[in-house]
C-alpha cells in the first residue's frame, strides 16, 4: 500500500511539475539564451541595423528626389 501511496504522490509532483515550473524554466532558459546571444553576437546585429539604417534612408531620398523631380 505504501509503495502505491508512494507512486500517487510522486506522479502528482511530476504532473504538477511539467504542468508550471517546467515552463518556467523553458522560458527562464530561452531568455537566457537570448541574453547570451546578444551579448556575443550585439556587433553583428548593430551592424545589420546600421545597414538597413542606412538602405532606408537611401530608398526615401530616392523616392523624394522622384516626387520633387516629376513635375519638370
């Protein structure tokens, strides 16, 4: 009796684990994961900014010179 009491108590502990904490501990890891990746990698995505920055601004000078220049 003891041993079925045992596995009842067990498989809820279980169930409530994988039903809250281990998502928070999923979650709690992807965040951290994110963190670390950013701090290693924050050149990179600087740059890419930068770059796409750099290629809008280009796109709305090109569309003003066309406005301001389609009328002559």
């Amino acid at each position: 009796m003891a041993l079925i009491g045992f596995t009842i108590i067990i498989g809820w502990l279980v169930y409530k684990f994988f039903t809250k904490w281990l998502w928070w501990f999923i979650g709690f890891g992807i965040l951290v994961n994110v963190i670390a990746w950013f701090q290693a990698f924050s050149w990179a995505i600087i740059m890419i900014g930068c770059f796409a920055l750099a290629i809008a601004l280009f796109t709305l000078a090109i569309r003003n010179y066309h406005i301001q220049h389609q009328n002559k």
